[in-house]
C-alpha cells in the first residue's frame, strides 16, 4: 500500500519505502510491569512520508536509508498526524541496507 492511502484507523496493513530518520530509543513500563524499548523511525516512498514505531531491539539493525518493509501494523492519529505501529504480530523486512546500495 502507498503511504499516502493510508487512513486512520487501519488494521493488518503492509507498506515499504526508505528510512529517512530515527529517533532516540527511549523505555516504556508496559502494563505487565516490563519495560520495552521503542523507537520511532520515518519511512519515506514515492506518495509520502509516515512516522513508524517500532519495538524491541530489530531498530538496532535499522539504518538510514535503508529499505525496508513492515507488515501487519495498523494507523492511527497522534497528534493531528498519521502514524503507523508495529504491533506485537508485525513484522519488519530490510530488502536493502543503506551500506549494500
């Protein structure tokens, strides 16, 4: 899907494109009493560009830009903006390494 369909609201949607900024990891306490890292990175394609977040430490192997893919996420708005989430049953692909280009 094109980053510029996207809608607030979405479930189980894929999109790709270039990472073209990431943030500072910073941790979150979760309800279960854990604390998770999350980070937010933007991935950028031909219609646009949506902030992603991500958790956990796969953010480590993420670098700018490099091409990636995320699957099973959902939109949402924060903020008067669209952003997309990478849920517990996402997945993220890197199809190429900013170093491999």
């Amino acid at each position: 899907m094109r980053i510029s369909d996207l809608q607030n609201e979405q479930k189980n949607v894929s999109i790709g494109g270039v990472v073209t900024y990431i943030g500072q990891s910073r941790d979150v306490s979760l309800k279960s009493g854990n604390v998770e890292k999350i980070t937010t990175i933007t991935i950028q394609d031909d219609s646009g560009s949506i902030p992603v977040n991500i958790w956990g430490s796969i953010i480590e192997k993420i670098k700018i830009n490099s091409e990636i893919r995320v699957e099973k996420g959902h939109v949402n708005e924060f903020r008067n903006q669209l952003q997309f989430n990478l849920g517990y049953y996402g997945k993220l692909f890197i199809l190429l390494d900013s170093e491999n280009k």
